[in-house]
C-alpha cells in the first residue's frame, strides 16, 4: 500500500528525514517508535502534505502513485488519513458541518451520493458510539474547548467516519489517561481489517499494550535504525532508547 | 465634485431654497448652519484624523449633481419586493416613501419625512439634527442641506411594534452621477419597543452619492433593535451615519452589513444622556476589487451605570481596503459605565488592506473599559486541518471566513435576520474567493 524510499524531508532549511525506507503492506498495522525530534511528526505530516516541509530526495507511492505529486486534499480523498497529535481549533466552523463535508468529499471520491443532513446524522450516531461522544459535540466549533481527550476522540471519530485505507495515527496516545487510551485502542482495533493499513507512531510503548502491531520500528535522528515485532516493543520499553544506540 | 465646489455650492443652494419656500422657519435655520459649516469648512482634508483612512479623491472627482433623477422600474418588481417582505415593509424609491408598494401595519405611525414635517411638526422639530453627536460634520452637513425626504417612524409611549419595520430604500437613477440624500427620524416613546431594518438597494447598475442619516430617539425605557444592509452597486459611494439619543434606562442595538458600493461610509454614533442607558453595536463588512469599506463608530458615555459593546468584523479580498475607527468617550460624570470594543479583520489576499484604531477617552475613575484589535490572515494550519480531511483548499479558505464572519452574527443576538445575513454573506465571500488567485 504504501512504499517509501529514500526520503530526505527539510524544514525551514534544516534537514529531519535523512533516508526513510519503509514498506507498509495492507492490512498491516506498523508501529514507529523513537525519541522526542526523532522526525516522528515530521514523518507524518510529510506524507499527509503539510506544505512547510520540503522533500529534497526520495519518494513514496501510495497504492502505485507518486504520493507527493497529489495535493493535500487529493491523499485524503484516496483514502489516506492522519489523525494529529495536537488538533488544531477552527473557531466558527461547527463539528458536525466539518464532519458532513469530509465525509461526503470521501463519498464522492467513491463515486457514492452525498449524505444530506438527516442521513449524516444516523450514519454518525452509530461511529460516535464506537469513540464514546455524545452528540454534544457535534454542536460545538471543531476542537474549540474540547480537553485534549476530547480532540483525540474527535480525530478518532474522524478515522471511523472517513473509513481511511492508510490511517496514520501521530502520538494519539499523548496526554491521555488510561480509561480514554483503551477507548482510542478500542475504536482503532474495531477498523482493523486486511484493507486497511495502521501506521503508529508513538513515543510510549503502552498503546501498544491495546493495539497489537505487526512490525515495529524505531526511528533515531531522521532515520529507521532499528525493525522488529511486537516484541522489540517491549525490549524499547525495558531498555529504553540509549539501549539501540549503543548496538 | 462640482456642485460641492463652494461656488457652485452656494448657487445650488439658493436654487433649493426657491424650491422650498413652504418650509418652516425652524427647518430654514438648521439648513443654513448647515451650510454654513460646510462653506466654511469643506470637505475633510487627508490630513484631518477621522479620514486619514478614506482617501475621497476619486469621489471628488465626479461631477455629481443635486436633484434626483428617476428611471423606472417596473411596478412588477416593486411588487416581488413588496410580497417578498410581507409585513410591514416600506418603500422608499429616490428618497420618496411610495405607499402604494409598502405594507404597513394599522396603528404604525410611518410617513414620509416630507408629509411629516408638515403634518407632525411637533415630533419632528425637538428631534431633526438634534442628536448631538460629534457636532457638525461635512456629510451631515451636506445632508442637512439637501435633504428632501426619506422616513418619519414614530412610536408613541407603552406600545410595542411587534413586527419589525423592514424599509428598502432604492435608488434608481436615470443618469450617471445622481444624488440621493435621505434623513430618517425615528422617534420611540417611553417605554417602548420596535425593531427597524434599513436596506440600502441599487435599482440599476449607474453609480451615485449615496447619502442617508438616520436619526433615532429613544425615550425612557424604550428599546430598539436596528439592522442596516448596505448593497448597493460597486460605483455607488455611500455615505451614511446612525445618530441615536439614549435617554434614562433605554437600550439600541444595531447590526450592520456592509458588502456594496466602491466606498462606503458608515457611522454609529450613540449618546447614552441619561443614565442607566445602554447600546450594542455590531457589525461586518465584506470587501473585495477595489472597494473601501469604512465604519466608524462613536460612544458618548455622558452619564453613570451606561453600557456600551462593540464588536466588528472585516474581511478584505482582491485590492480592497477595510477601515475601522471606534471612539468612545466616558465623560466625568459617567461613573460606573461599562465600554467594550472589539474589531477583528481578515486579510483573504496579500494586497488588501485594513486600518483599524481604536480610542478611548476615558475621564471618569470608576469604569470598566477596553479594546482590542486583532488583524490577521487564514490560518494556514486550520486550512492544512480542513483538506487533510479531503476537504478543498477553495472550500477550506470559504468554510473559515464564514466562521469568522458568522462569529459576529452569533454574538449579537440578530436571530430575526440571521438567515438573510447568512445568505448575503455567502453570495459576497462567493464573490470574494471566485476573485481570489491562489
């Protein structure tokens, strides 16, 4: 599904991804572990487009395109997803309108009809369930006064509403406390399946703990030094990263 | 400008004068201080503060010309607007109230300013150019000159107006260069209410001078809801100001929409002379091509326990230019007033521009004042958020200038017009991101 090669990502001059290669299979659900300023999130957000980082050599495909050739809302609508590690507010703009439109640009990518206002509501109430909202936050402008739980549930409400092929999961399990972890885990486990790819970055090994992965990798300055299974996990967890440092 | 070139300003002004020769004394005399000032001082000079901002050069430049010219419009579509607004909705068409296309209440006192000089002289003289805000002025000025007609509301006291007045005032000019001058008085008694909305429409695409004041007094307990839309077309140059009187306890609350006009000018002026009064104004305007918007507003706090709230919002595409300018004034008396000013502008493109700036000339010890300015430009990450979901970039930029600009809607209570706001800033920001390049 997705196939990178080589990649070198700089931003504001300074270069984070010094040759990334990774080969992510469908179905599959790879965990990326490492250190803080590793390049996780920049990882992330170069392959969602964010358009302040710059690659300088290498590539991805995605499905068999050239994934940076595709704008922004064009990744998305292939079935690519990125739930943020600090979701950002957009004062003004209400929840459930945001969700309507994403939704029905996801619908129309498909070639299916878009959902209008009543459908969309019984189409959501059923995904809101799996994350636990209530539909109070529907009402309310996107992310605007939600606790950082909240916004990680609203991202998770997202990935089961767009029903991504890639979904990249970016640290979603920061600042949430144990009972809100296992509800995150739940609902992304609950999405598994052989047509959809996980990719997990995390600095942590608990999540792990709740979503099984199938490969593990650990990124250290801008590159992969280290992959393994869900065991390599655990030993990252034990021994810490100074320990793949010395190997 | 050439009939407000002070040679041939003093001539036009003679001429209107034979015109009138049925006026009363008392009206002859606020004409002529008018034009005195005006004589006198001109037009603001670029240097002078309140328009440092609104360059009138091109404005200048045209050779208006007093008296209306009327084209017609079709009886047809006076009458779509007519059926359109249902209850009572009024007509003014260059400057006359047209009955035969308004629908008004029984019990509501509505007339043309004209017929009510005549016939309610009582009503009309206390209150005509009697607002006392900011002193004199040129547009005002000019308006007080010129004026011939617009709309006379009265309200007499303890009665509640439960439909609120819709006026259109259109302006169909036969030739390029016409002028339209308006004066309103809105007269509220004691104790009562009433909601007014005033729309400022183009009946064809000829541009004019645009003039309108609207002078509204509210008497002890009185309460009005105000809602003014200006749209006219982008050659019209409006000028126009809201002057209110605020006596003991009463409450005006106002709305403004500004889209239309290649400059438009809007003032808010409200004096709280009593104590205990209070006044929310609320506004946002929509620029885009080459257009200035301007809103200007100003508070005089004169007595204790008074409550002001502003809260504005601008959003400038294409070359256009946004101009704010919010002065309140706490005066010595005025303890324990309560004065809140806000102006947000958006910048949706890299050669609009905004000028804002507030003042405040507090004087009194025991108050609760502030203001705050905020000028910035879509958030590139709030717009990265929206098409990482497979959202547009066109449709992301659109989705947050109307958040941005329903914001003001939500926070002035305008829940009667809320749909029509909505849907005339959805054609104008249209307008503005089809305009927009990249």
């Amino acid at each position: 599904m997705l196939e990178i090669k080589d990649l070198h990502v700089s931003i504001g001059g300074t270069e984070i991804l010094k040759g990334i290669d990774l080969k992510v299979g469908a179905g599959e659900v790879h965990a990326i572990m490492g250190p803080n300023g590793s390049g996780k999130s920049t990882l992330t957000r170069v392959l969602a487009g964010h358009p302040s980082y710059i690659v300088t050599k290498g590539s991805a495909t995605y499905e068999g395109k050239d994934l940076f050739q595709m704008p922004v809302e064009e990744r998305a609508r292939q079935g690519l997803f990125l739930a943020f590690q600090y979701p950002i507010d957009i004062p003004g703009v209400n929840n459930a309108y945001f969700l309507k439109a994403a939704v029905n640009e996801m619908r129309k990518a498909k070639g299916l009809e878009e959902l209008d206002a009543m459908e969309f509501l019984e189409f959501l109430k059923e995904k809101m369930k799996t994350v636990e909202m209530d539909e109070s936050f529907l009402n309310r402008p996107v992310n605007e006064g939600f606790s950082g739980g909240e916004k990680k549930r609203n991202e998770i409400l997202q990935l089961a509403a767009l029903s991504p092929k890639l979904a990249i999961l970016d640290e979603t399990d920061s600042g949430l406390d144990i009972d809100a972890l296992k509800t995150v885990a739940e609902g992304v486990n609950r999405l598994r399946s052989p047509k959809r790819s996980f990719i997990l970055v995390t600095h942590y090994q608990r999540m792990l703990n709740y979503i099984t992965p199938d490969h593990v990798h650990v990124l250290m300055g801008g590159k992969i030094v280290l992959s393994g299974g869900k065991d390599l996990a655990f030993k990252l967890e034990e021994k810490g990263y100074e320990w793949v440092k010395q190997d | 400008m050439i009939f407000m070139e002070l040679k041939q300003f003093q001539e036009a002004y003679e001429r209107l004068k034979r015109g009138r020769r049925g006026e009363p004394s008392w009206l002859r005399i606020l004409r002529d201080g008018a034009k005195d000032f005006f004589l006198r001082n001109g037009f603001p000079a670029s240097d002078n503060d309140a328009w440092r901002h609104t360059d009138l050069s091109a404005f200048r430049e045209l050779p208006f010309t007093p008296g209306e010219d009327a084209a017609l419009i079709s009886p047809g579509e006076l009458k779509v607007l007519q059926d359109k607004a249902g209850k009572n909705f009024i007509l003014v068409m260059n400057g006359k109230l047209m009955r035969e296309y308004s629908t008004i209440e029984p019990g509501v006192e509505v007339m043309g300013l004209e017929e009510a000089i005549r016939e309610k002289p009582e009503l009309v003289e206390p209150h005509l150019g009697q607002c006392g805000a900011s002193g004199a002025e040129a547009f005002n000025a000019l308006n007080t000159v010129f004026f011939r007609s617009g709309l006379f509301f009265h309200v007499p006291e303890d009665m509640t107006v439960k439909e609120p007045l819709q006026v259109v005032f259109l302006a169909d000019p036969a030739k390029e260069h016409a002028t339209f001058f308006l004066r309103n008085l809105v007269v509220i008694g004691e104790g009562s209410k009433a909601a007014l909305a005033e729309t400022y429409l183009s009946g064809n695409g000829r541009g004019y001078f645009s003039s309108a004041v609207t002078e509204v007094f509210l008497g002890k307990n009185a309460i009005l809801d105000h809602v003014k839309i200006a749209k006219e077309n982008a050659k019209v140059f409006h000028f126009a100001s809201t002057r209110t009187l605020l006596r003991h306890a009463s409450s005006f609350s106002s709305f403004t929409l500004l889209t239309g006009g290649r400059l438009a000018r809007n003032e808010c002026h409200a004096v709280l002379d009593e104590e205990g009064a209070a006044c929310a104004l609320n506004g946002l305007y929509l620029s885009d091509g080459d257009q200035l918007l301007d809103q200007q507003t100003f508070v005089d706090h004169r007595k204790p326990a008074g409550k002001s709230h502003q809260f504005f919002k601008g959003l400038m595409a294409g070359n256009s230019r946004g101009v704010f300018n919010g002065k309140v004034v706490v005066r010595q008396d005025a303890q324990k007033t309560d004065a809140h000013q806000t102006y947000k502008g958006l910048l949706f493109s890299d050669a609009a521009q905004v000028d804002a700036q507030p003042q405040l000339e507090i004087l009194a010890d025991d108050v609760q004042c502030s203001h705050g300015v905020a000028i910035g430009q879509l958030e590139e990450d709030a717009i990265f958020y929206l098409r990482s979901r497979g959202i547009g970039e066109k449709e992301a930029g659109r989705m947050l200038a109307q958040g941005f600009a329903l914001e003001v809607i939500e926070r002035s209570g305008v829940q009667r017009y809320k749909d029509e706001l909505i849907s005339l800033i959805d054609e104008k920001l249209s307008e503005q991101l089809g305009n927009r390049k990249g």
